[in-house]
C-alpha cells in the first residue's frame, strides 16, 4: 500500500501507512487542482453509513481533490449485495431504461436494486447457466422454482465468476465484467487493497494526460489475502478541467523560480548600467557642446575686431594723423 505514496504521490490511505488523524495535507503530495474528480460510492447493507472504512475512504479521497457522494438510502435483503452491486452498477453506466444518453451518475436513484424481485431472477439466471454449462449451480434449484417465495432467506454472498451472468443480464446480455477476454466489459471486481491502488494509479496517470472518463468498480470491503465479505459499487470520474475553470496550482517549480530570479537580478543590473552609461556620456557631450560654442564666440568676436580695423584704416582715420602733419 505505500505504492500510493511512493509511486503515486497521493496521501497514504488511514490505518495502512500513517495514522487515521491527520492526513498530510494533498499539497505536499500530487496536485490535482487542475483535474475534476468525482465519486459515488452505493452500500445498502445496513448500518453502513456508520462504517469506519467508507468513512475513511470518503476523508482520504476528499483530501486530494475528489467529490465524494454517499448513498446508503436502502437496505439490501439478507446477502444480496453482489445482486445489489451488478443492478446498480449497470443502472450507472446505462440509465434505468437501458437506452439513450448516459445518466448523471452521481444524482441517479438506485434504492430500488434492494428489489426481491431481482434477487429471485438473479437466483434463476444463475442456475439455468450452471444448468446450461453442466456444473454445480452456485444457488440450490428450490430458489428459482415456480413455488419460491421470494423473501429474505433467499441469499448467500457469490463471487464474481458466479455474478458473471447476472452482470450479464442487467446490461442487456452484453459481458458487463472486465475481463480480459471481452472488449464490452467495464465493470472492475476488486478488493479494497487492490481499489485504493488502482484509484491512485487512475488519478495519477490523469494528471499527466494519460486517462480520462469514468470507472466501474464492485469493490469487497476485504482486501486481497482475505476471502470476502460485501460487495458495494464504487463509481468515479477524472477528467481534466478546462483552462478558464481551473484552480491556480499551489505547488511551484523551485528551478523556474530560481530562474525568473537571476533573469530578473541581470535585467535589473543591465538598465541601472545602461543609466550611469547614458548619464554619463551626456554629461561629456554638453560639456563639448558647450567648449565648441565658446570657441565659436572667441572667432566672432576676434572677426569682428579685426573687420573694424580693416574699415577704419581704409577710411583715414585716426590712425592716418599719428603724429605727421602737413603744415610746416
């Protein structure tokens, strides 16, 4: 189970890896804020809305980003839960009717799938099957007779493999189990361990680009290494959300910031460098402008100067009497 911190990235499940109280925070861990992660989780047994594990699966997906929806709105009829868990599963992905578009998964009312009727068509499925196929009936002949009533006493938990055809039944004789060996298949059989590892793997990949849409699981409230105990149904969705919806991300790449830094430290050093560059030179240029100016005006006036003597010699005066006179 520390797959799901270690190689996922995801807050470790309560009573697994870190104590139930409390989870460390989904920051530290994968951000999700850009992914739309939705959950309904259907047990009809009763008492369950009270259960510790249905309570510590809805606080661990919540802390990284999941919508959780609880539905314990039932009670199922004795050990009918895998029955219970096939009828509303296939009611998930194809609607009560069986046609049209697929319905909100998360808004649709499934009490009904606690119905006797369907446990004793179940009975009758599962042993004209075995009959078909010459094994041992998983169900005792007297539960699908014409005479049977159809109350409580009418269960025993069933497996998978021995749920194959009613799963069948319910999605309209299309394989509703994913196995191998079918395409059509989407419903997941797992137990507890194993859904926890698959979720966080599907989260993961979601958030690199690598799985969108919805998963069908039938989950066993025992993990892998024990023999079984309930069936529940387990429906999630991952999609990424659009640009314009989604959430500012609160995790930050230490390296981009390091690097917006020094692009701005150089900037900043180049303009105060280019201003005591541009400062200074035309400083330097007002103090030539100013020398060329003043040694223009040194010509003018010296031309000037030089432009009245040249006049007054030409015209005689006074420096033509200097000190010779014609009158002796």
């Amino acid at each position: 189970m520390t797959q799901i911190s270690t190689v996922y990235e995801l807050p470790a499940f309560p009573g697994y890896f870190n104590p139930i109280s409390p989870l460390t925070p989904r920051t530290t861990f994968l951000d999700t804020s850009r992914l739309r992660m939705r959950m309904r989780l259907t047990n009809y047994l009763r008492g369950s809305r009270q259960n510790a594990q249905w309570n510590n699966l809805e606080t661990w997906a919540r802390s990284f980003g999941f919508e959780v929806m609880r539905d314990h709105a039932a009670t199922q009829i004795g050990s009918s839960c895998g029955i219970v868990a096939c009828r509303v599963a296939t009611w998930l992905k194809r609607g009560k009717s069986g046609t049209g578009s697929p319905p909100d998964f998360m808004t649709l009312e499934t009490t009904e799938a606690v119905s006797p009727d369907f446990i004793y068509d179940s009975n009758c499925i599962m042993f004209k099957h075995a009959e078909s196929l010459g094994v041992r009936s998983p169900v005792p002949a007297s539960w699908c007779s014409p005479f049977a009533l159809r109350d409580a006493s009418e269960t025993k938990f069933l497996t998978d493999d021995e749920l194959e055809p009613v799963s069948r039944w319910f999605n309209g004789g299309i394989p509703a189990n994913a196995i191998a060996a079918t395409l059509e298949g989407y419903i997941k059989w797992l137990p507890f361990d194993m859904f926890l590892r698959h979720l966080a793997k599907k989260v993961w990949q979601a958030k690199r680009g690598e799985f969108a849409g919805k998963i069908f699981y039938i989950v066993n409230t025992c993990n892998a290494y024990d023999r079984g105990y309930h069936w529940v149904t387990i429906v999630v969705e991952i999609e990424p959300l659009p640009a314009a919806n989604a959430v500012p991300s609160v995790s930050v790449d230490r390296t981009q910031v390091a690097a917006v830094a020094v692009a701005i430290c150089y900037t900043t050093f180049v303009l105060n460098f280019a201003a005591h560059v541009h400062a200074a030179f035309i400083a330097r240029f007002v103090d030539l402008a100013l020398g060329v100016l003043r040694i223009y005006d040194l010509w003018l006036t010296t031309r000037q100067n030089l432009l009245l003597g040249f006049l007054t010699w030409a015209s005689g005066g006074p420096s033509s009497s200097s000190g010779f006179s014609t009158n002796q």
